[in-house]
C-alpha cells in the first residue's frame, strides 16, 4: 500500500491516482528485467550474476547393441530448457530428448561421434558444448550351436554358420585337425558347409570367426554322418510272376526292389514288343491289364530311386492261350403265363470276350412273349403255358462258336382275381362307435390294391377303406350303404363287388361296472338292487319292462337262438329239419341247425322284433356255440361266426345292445360285432381270460358260477373288473354279487 494512503478505499469508489501509480511501478519494473537481455539499461551495463552454462564437459562410451543413457546438465538461466544438437551427430540409433537433454537407446554402429549441444532457457538465452560418444563393437560370438545329420553318399543339407558382434564382414575356418570334420564336406570361408559325406561317424570340431578387426570367436561343434543306402537291387524274379490267359484279365502283380534311397519308378528298359500286348507296366512297378496274344514274354526292366541310382533286371512271362468257349448256364428259371419273366442272363467262360447271343432252333422252341438279347439277357412276359425245349450259340471276338440246349418252363398265370367278401360279412355298425373290417380278395396277383368305385355319398360317412382293404373309422350317420369296391392286383387286373353296410343308431352299451340281476322265472323280483335286469322275452309281458325302466332300470330280453324249445309260442315256426340232436339236461330242447339262415333268419328277426316292441334295451342270445357241441349237423367254426354276426347285425339294426353268451373261442372274432359279454363257469372252468379283451375294448364282462362259493372266485372276478355274482342253476331272484 502506497504512504501516505487510505488503509481502505472508499467503498464503491475507485482510486484513480493509486491505480496510475502502480501502473508506473510495473512498467519501471519490467523495463528494468527486460534490460539484461537487449541492452536496455537504466543505467551502465551490469554482469549477469547467475549465467546460463553447460556444466557436463564429456559423456561415458557404449557399446553396440547395448542400451545407452547419459544427460547433459546445465546451471544458471532461466528454467524451462530446449537441448538441441547443432553440429555433428548422434551415434546411429542414440536420441537427445530436447525437453530434458537426456541421451538415450541402443547404438548399433561403432566408432566416434563428435557433436555440439545447445541449450536454450526460458528468455532465449543459449549456451554451447562440444561432446563425443565413443561406440565400440559388441563381442564377437558364434550363434550356431548344433548341425543337421548327414548321410554317407547324399548331398548334405545347404547349411551355414552364424556370428554376432565384432566387426563383419567374418572370415570362417576349422582349427581342429582335418581328420575330425567329416571327409567330403568343405567349410567356406563364408560359413557354408557343402558336399556328399564319404563315411560314416560322428565328427567332433572347433570351428573358428574372425572379423574385419581380427577379433575371433570359437565354438565346438559336431556332424553326425549315417551310413548310406545298400545297394539299389530288383527282388522280383521270373518265378514270382504269374502266368496269364489271353483275354482274362492279369493277376494283380507288383515288381519289388530293396535298397538305394526309396521311393522308385520303374520303367520297362526292353523295346515294347518284348512285353505281353495287353499289359502295361505301371511308373510304380504294377503290372496290370488283360493279355492279348498268347506266347512266352522275354523283357528288361528298370528301376530308379530318389537318387537317380539305377538296377536293370531280365523278367519272363508265359501268356497261356484262351481256354475253348463253353456255355456254362446249364438250366433256366421258371415262368409264369402273364407275369414278367425272372432277369436272367445266360453265361459262357472261355474264348475271346465279348461274346454275342443267339437262339439257333426254330422260333417256335422259344417261350412266345420272351426274347434273348444279344448280350444274353432273356426278357419279356411269357403267354402260353408249356416247356419250351431250344438250343443257344454263344460266338466270341474270334468268331468261335459254342452251343447248349437250355429250356424253360412256363407255368399257368393265376386265378382269376375274385372279392371273397360278402355283404354278410361285413359288421353292422353304429353311429359314433369305432368300425373296424377287412376286404378280402383270392387270385390274380397279390398284392392288391382296393379302393370305392361308386359315389362317395354311398359310403358310410366317418368310415374309409384303405388301399389295403381296411374299412376303419367312426360311422356319422344311420342308413344302410350300398357301395362297390374293386380291387386291383400287381399286374393290373381287376375285379368289382357290390356291397353294403349297415349304420345302426347308437345302441346302450353297459359301464364296465354295471350291477346287474339274471332271472328267468316269474314273477320278477323287481326289489333287488341291481342297475340292468336280464329276464325272459316270452315270459314277461310290456307292463314289466315298462316297471323295470320306471325305476330307472335297463332291461335285457333273453331267447335261445341255437336251440328249439317246445314250450315257446313259436315253436311251431321251426321245421324238422332244422332240429338236431337233443339238448342234453334239458328236456324238450333240441340244437338248431344254424347254416339255415333261409329258415331261421324269419323266426329270430321276429323275435327280435318282439324285442324291441317290448320296449327292451337289449338282448341275450342264448346257445350261440353249437358248432363246439354234439348238434346232430356238420357245423363249423365259420358257421357259428356267420350266424352270430347276422344276430349281431340284426339286433343293432332294432337299437338293441347285444350279448356274446359264452362261446368263448371266438371272442376275438365277434369282439367287435357285440357290446357286452354273458358267461357262465369260466372261473369253475378256468377260462375266464379269454374274456378280458372285452375288459380292454371298454365293454362290460358279466358272469354267474353255479358251483362255486363267492370267496372262490370273488376276488379274481374284482380283480379283472367282471360283474360277477353266484347264482342257483334254475337262474330264480337268488344272487350273492361279488360287488
């Protein structure tokens, strides 16, 4: 603060004439710092106290290769310097760093550099030195520490020897004595060791460099020499050549040969005659081909290796002639009227392949609708039955000719293609219950192809025939279908059927575990707790069926329709010549003779429909196994499927669930024509597996033993699901069910 000045400013206010006088003092004082550097003073000139000078006055040496730091130091000035070289050079690969005057990295020439640095402070005042840095070479030194093998009589591998350090360029030269380098072998004086070693041994030497200063460096050193290749030898000789045949193909043979220095070529050395026509002689020794001329073969070949050694050797090879022409097929397949005729090519050994084909005998000796092809193929479809006896001639290159007599016998074509399924054959179904069935065929040429050839509206809607033959689906409506299916074979015959199908409306099908009551006296004993009854059709009037469904109950109506009854008020229907053999412990009863559809169908129709104007949920066809009793008639198996199906049939066809009563063979077979299952005793009797496809299918198994107490058969019954229940033989209101 100025004397004589206010300690504080006025507040607000500026000092005009303090601010004046400090701008003075500044401009005086600068003035008076600026004047030692361009002469301007205020006064006489005065020394400068403190001047800028380089103290550093000479550097250390380095070597090359090696890394290399030294700085130059300074004093007085002012701070912030710039170094800079103004005369002279760095040693090559040195830098100065001009913030800091340090001089550093790794020179790579020898000698001295003499140079001039300069420095320069913040006012731009310099100051100057002459230095050198003297560079002396790095050591000579051999870097090559191990040398490759060579081998006896082989050029040995390009190599040279490598230095370091010194002064290049290098002299080289071995120190040791003669005898312990490899004889052969030279060392340049340049570093390279070149030529063929002559013996084999490991050579241990000094090799020694000299640089351009005369500096020397040694390293011991070692050549491994193996011995060379034996002798370049064909092994192969004339008794291990095999003969060959004219016109057969050579057997696969290889010329072999040891010794020199693999791999080999091999040539043949004799003029080309000399080798078997047909033959060739491969680069890599195989002799291959098919022999052309007979003769024995006298030739020269040779072998070379990677080395240009050669071996020449004298080989033989017998060429036999062709042996005669013969035809060797001696017999012929069978054919068949109207089917395609085996491939079949006849054969022949011997002559000059190819051959060429042809029958020799009249026409008429070779099967109509077959032909021999030149190359000896027999084609065609043969037309008529018979044997056909001819004679072949077979002619090879050399116009040899060779003959056989051959024959062929044409067997008749199939039988006529022919549908074997009938209409009655085909199961009832039911609207929205799974249909499953199979077309049959006999003739013509399985296998076949089926297909509807009539409008798609005349077949059951839901169901589908496959080509196979498989009617399968899940019928939509109710109706009966008539329909015409073809079937065609493999050979494109064909053959046509009208058929039809029944569609019943959906019938009551009984749960798995339906309780039920089985009695076949009157009155019925309506009180029994049970959710189906099974009563007689005959015995038991409207008003009971009626009863029974007022409680909520299904009624099942039961007839025999294998046997005739006396007793029942149709009996009259039944001619004599339908009734068998008595029904044995049941008197008035007689077996029926069921093929006779004509006569029986009437009579169970009207029973049936009976059935259904009773107001029945179903019924049980009793005596349904007679092909498997004493019946007094020659029935089969088939029989009774043909007339349980048309029961079947007939039943869904009135909206009445049906039974399968007993006949337990044929479960399989009537499985799906039937809705439930009636038996009796097949616990007693052991028999009661046979059942459980039903149990599978969803479709209720119900069954009575007679014999038996329920602890004998209860629990097996519960165990496969069956409504099972002990009842008295006359089948009265008695029942203990097993659930």
């Amino acid at each position: 603060m100025r004397a004589g000045a206010d300690a504080q400013p006025t507040k607000g206010r500026v000092n005009n004439s303090q601010s004046a006088i400090t701008f003075v003092v500044l401009v005086l004082s600068l003035a008076v710092a600026l004047s030692g550097c361009v002469g301007l003073t205020a006064g006489p000139s005065q020394p400068n106290p403190n001047p800028l000078t380089i103290t550093t006055s000479s550097l250390h040496d380095g070597q090359v290769q090696q890394s290399y730091q030294a700085t130059i130091l300074v004093s007085g000035g002012s701070a912030l310097y710039s170094w800079s070289i103004v005369a002279g050079s760095l040693p090559t690969g040195l830098t100065l760093n001009s913030a800091t005057g340090q001089i550093t990295g790794t020179p790579n020439q020898s000698g001295t550099f003499p140079f001039t640095a300069q420095v320069k402070d913040s006012l731009n005042a310099t100051a100057t030195t002459n230095l050198s840095i003297a560079i002396s070479p790095s050591a000579l030194a051999v870097m090559t520490t191990s040398l490759p093998n060579g081998v006896v009589g082989v050029a040995y591998p390009a190599t040279n020897l490598t230095a370091s350090g010194g002064t290049p360029p290098y002299a080289w030269s071995v120190t040791t004595a003669a005898t312990s380098f490899p004889p052969g072998l030279t060392l340049s004086s340049t570093g390279q060791i070149t030529g063929t070693p002559t013996a084999a041994a490991t050579y241990n030497f000094t090799v020694q460099v000299k640089d351009s200063q005369n500096a020397t460096a040694t390293a011991n050193l070692s050549i491994l020499v193996n011995p060379g290749p034996t002798l370049l030898t064909i092994t192969t000789t004339s008794s291990q050549l095999p003969t060959g045949t004219v016109s057969t193909a050579y057997p696969a043979t290889n010329l072999t040969a040891s010794g020199g220095t693999p791999p080999y070529a091999w040539t043949l050395a004799s003029a080309a005659s000399t080798f078997p026509g047909g033959l060739t002689l491969g680069r890599l020794g195989g002799i291959s081909g098919t022999a052309t001329t007979a003769g024995t073969y006298n030739f020269t070949v040779q072998v070379t290796d990677s080395v240009n050694s050669t071996a020449m050797t004298n080989l033989r090879i017998l060429i036999n002639a062709a042996p005669p022409l013969i035809v060797t097929t001696t017999a012929l397949s069978n054919g068949t009227a109207g089917a395609a005729y085996p491939s079949t090519n006849l054969q022949a050994s011997g002559g000059v392949p190819p051959y060429a084909w042809s029958v020799t005998t009249a026409a008429t000796t070779f099967p109509p609708g077959l032909t021999l092809s030149s190359t000896g193929q027999i084609t065609g479809t043969p037309t008529a039955a018979a044997t056909y006896n001819f004679t072949v001639q077979v002619k090879d290159l050399q116009n040899t000719t060779a003959t056989a007599n051959l024959s062929i016998l044409v067997n008749p074509g199939p039988t006529l293609l022919t549908i074997t399924t009938t209409s009655s054959q085909l199961p009832t179904g039911t609207v929205s219950t799974a249909y499953a069935t199979n077309l049959t065929a006999s003739g013509g040429t399985p296998p076949y192809a089926w297909s509807v050839t009539t409008a798609a509206t005349t077949f059951p809607p839901g169901l589908i025939l496959s080509g196979a033959g498989q009617i399968t689906g899940t019928a939509a409506a109710a109706a009966t279908f008539n329909f015409t299916v073809q079937v065609k074979d493999s050979l494109n015959a064909t053959a046509s059927a009208s058929l039809s199908i029944t569609i019943n409306q959906t019938v009551w099908q009984p749960a798995l575990n339906t309780s039920w009551q089985w009695q076949l006296t009157t009155p019925v004993d309506q009180t029994v707790n049970a959710q189906m009854y099974d009563i007689d059709m005959f015995d038991n009037d409207v008003s009971v069926v009626a009863s029974l469904h007022a409680q909520g109950r299904k009624v099942i109506c039961y007839i025999s329709a294998g046997t005739f009854e006396n007793w029942r008020p149709d009996a009259a229907s039944f001619p004599a010549v339908v009734k068998g053999n008595a029904v044995s412990g049941w008197p008035g009863e007689n077996w029926l003779d069921i093929r006779r559809l004509d006569i029986l169908g009437p009579i169970m129709t009207a029973r049936l429909d009976l059935c259904q104007t009773k107001g029945f949920d179903g019924v049980e066809p009793d005596n349904i196994d007679g092909y498997t009793n004493g019946t007094g008639f020659p029935l089969t198996a088939q029989d009774q499927i043909n007339y349980n199906t048309f029961l079947a049939n007939q039943a869904h066809a009135r909206g009445l669930s049906v039974a399968l009563k007993n006949d337990l063979d044929q479960v399989q077979a009537l499985l799906p024509y039937f809705d439930w299952a009636l038996n009796e005793q097949c616990f007693q009797y052991n028999e009661c597996n046979t059942l459980v496809p039903f149990i599978t299918a969803g479709k209720a198994v119900f069954e009575v033993e007679y014999s038996l107490s329920t602890s004998q058969f209860c629990p097996q019954a519960n165990a496969l699901n069956f409504n099972a229940m002990q009842k008295d033989l006359n089948l009265d209101a008695f029942r203990i069910p097993c659930r």
